[in-house]
C-alpha cells in the first residue's frame, strides 16, 4: 500500500509516482504500474504522451482494477502556452487527449515562455508574460473543475518567493530534479516552510542520459547501505527522498524495477545513513535546458534580461562569495572592465554566477552582453 501526503489545499498525493518522460511501450508500462499499484502518473503536453496515457488508464478503469478516483494525474503547461488566454485551452486539449474530465495537478512547465509557430518548440522568439500573469490563468483552471490543484515545475527560491506574493491559489508543488548528487536541501526547507511538496524528477540520476560518470547504481556508498537494508540502490535512494518529505517519480518499462521502485515502505533509514547521503551531494544535474528564449539585441542590458528572463533575480538579490571555488574561472570569463569600481565589478561577476546556474544558454554564450545598468 503506497503512503499520501497532504497538500496545502487539503488534498492527499501518493508519495511515490511514476515519471512518463521518454520510453517504449508506454502504454503497457502505465497498465502494468496500475495494476503493481501506482497511483500517481506524471505526464506532460511536452512528453507527446498523452494519448497512450488517456488509453490505458481508460482500459484499467474498464476492467474494474481502479476507479478514477484513486487515481492522481498530474499535467503540465508547456512554454509556449504562457499567454494567460492559452492556459485554459491547454488544459482543455490535454483532457481530450487524456479522456479525462479534470486532472488532479496542472503545474507550469517552467518559468519562462517563449513564442513560436510549433507548441511544441524548444525554443523561440522571447515572450513578454510573466508567470504571475499565467499563475493567474491556472488558477481559474481550479476554479473551473478541470484542475484539481496547481503548481509549478522548475522554480527556484526566488521565483517562488514572487509567485506566492502574486497568488490568490497557493502553489501546491514544486517539481524539480532532486537526487543524492543534487539534494536541493535549500529550496526543500524554503517549501516545506510554505507548505510546498516538492516532487522529484530523475530521483535516480537518469543513469541512461547523465552527462557524468556517476552512477547510483554503481555508488560504493549507496550499495553498502543496499546491503545493509537488505535492498537494491534504487530503492535506497527512493527512501531517502521520501524520509526528506519529496515525492519521487521514478521511471523504468521493466515490471521488476517497477515494482521494486514502489517497494519502498517497509523499511527506514536511520539518521547517521540519512547524513552520509546527504554528504553526497555535488549538485549535478542530469536535466539542463539548452533552449533559452532568443534575446534581442535592445534586451542586452541587465535589467531587461532580468526582467525578461529572470524575473527572481535582482542586483539586490546577489552575494558575492570571496570564497567560491569559481571566483578565478568566472573571473577569466566575465573579463570585467579595469575601471569598473570593484563593488560594482564584483555585483557583475556574481550575477553572472547566478545566471550561469540557472541554465541561462544566452548569457552562458555572450557574457559580454549581460551587463550591469548604467
């Protein structure tokens, strides 16, 4: 039997799911996790996924092995639909494509937008919405019955910060990639403080399309706590989110890892295990997106990229560390000018940091445009 967890609206989520993104087979995948016992299923318009999800949830109703109610489908709002005109009908489309009539979570895909001729894009022309406008529109998708509850995917403290300043309906989740080698320990308590469940994508380090030679299943210190637990590393790992309040969404098409991924209840790790793993954390990322809004050349200057792109982050909102480990490597990128006055210099410098971390490719590509307003 799979634990819930409440929700600020009242709601109770499965605390464990199963993530949909890519694979072979989706349809029998989801049929065969229904019927191991999952509950939550995790999709998105992005994913293209929808039709084979809508069938087979339609098929385990049919032969009675759950009700919809039991089950709890989350959705999302792509980037291209952030007009606060176009959530609606998003949602709208995504039901029909589902055979639903609500789901029980649409979240905002990420927290930027961007316009193009294909729904679909990965990219496109910049798009002038901020998500408090579009947070506005998927709160009457609550008000009209098609979503049960809302949230957000891919939001950092400070977007968060704004959005909840903005919000008449609280932001129920927060879904980011979490695992032991990024354990978001930060953005987790600044949630659980605002009573945001976090939701964790790739919980088990996408080991099929990292960029690193880490892999959980092959980690010296997570095998030994499988031995010693009497389990595999997936489920370890698993455990290990869930004893941090976050609910993971694993993935796999093998009815085995499926169902050993859900086995995840009958055991606990204790507190001197929970702080060694917690010690593994070199906050790497398996999910960085490449595609960021094509900025204008009228958009160089800070204040517009900020306002445009990074609406969380602001010159007051920059500490510099003396001591960070990247000060020389940025330093030899940023190229600050000599006769910068050094407070402003290092003002520069930091942002660029923070823009760096936050996936932005246009500044990663031209720092010498991201300047400071004069």
């Amino acid at each position: 039997m799979v634990s819930t967890v409440k929700l600020n609206n009242g709601m109770e989520m499965p605390a464990i799911g199963l993530g949909t993104f890519w694979g072979k087979d989706l349809k029998m995948v989801i049929k065969i996790s229904i019927r191991l016992g999952y509950r939550l299923i995790d999709t998105a318009f992005y994913y293209k996924n929808e039709k084979e999800i809508g069938e087979a949830i339609k098929d385990k109703i049919a032969d009675g092995t759950v009700k919809r109610e039991d089950l709890f489908v989350v959705e999302k709002l792509w980037n291209t639909q952030h007009r606060p005109e176009r959530v609606l009908p998003a949602l709208e489309g995504c039901l029909a494509r589902l055979q639903l009539d609500y789901v029980d979570m649409f979240l905002i895909h990420w927290p930027f937008a961007y316009q193009s001729d294909n729904e679909y894009a990965e990219t496109g022309r910049e798009e002038t919405v901020s998500f408090t406008e579009t947070w506005k529109a998927m709160e009457e998708c609550v008000r009209s019955g098609l979503a049960k509850s809302i949230g957000v995917s891919n939001f950092n403290k400070s977007q968060l910060d704004r959005l909840l300043k903005a919000a008449k309906v609280k932001p129920v989740v927060n879904q980011v990639e979490c695992h032991p080698y990024l354990n978001q320990k930060e953005l987790i308590e600044f949630c659980k403080k605002h009573k945001i469940v976090v939701m964790a994508y790739s919980p088990l380090f996408a080991p099929n399309r990292n960029f690193f030679n880490s892999n959980i299943f092959q980690d010296e210190i997570i095998t030994r706590m499988a031995n010693k637990y009497d389990k595999c590393n997936a489920q370890i790992v698993l455990r290990y989110l869930i004893q941090l309040g976050v609910v993971p969404i694993p993935k796999s098409e093998k009815p085995l890892r499926l169902k050993q991924n859900l086995n995840v209840f009958d055991f606990e790790i204790d507190v001197d295990d929970m702080r060694i793993i917690e010690k593994l954390n070199q906050n790497k990322r398996c999910v960085n997106w490449p595609h960021v809004v094509q900025t204008s050349k009228n958009a160089t200057n800070l204040k517009r990229h900020l306002e445009r792109h990074h609406p969380g982050i602001t010159n007051n909102d920059l500490v510099y560390d003396s001591d960070s480990s990247e000060e020389s490597e940025c330093s030899t990128q940023s190229q600050p000018q000599p006769q910068m006055p050094e407070e402003k210099k290092l003002k520069q410098l930091s942002l660029r940091k923070a823009i760096k971390r936050s996936g932005c490719a246009y500044a990663s590509e031209n720092p010498k445009k991201i300047r400071l307003d004069k």
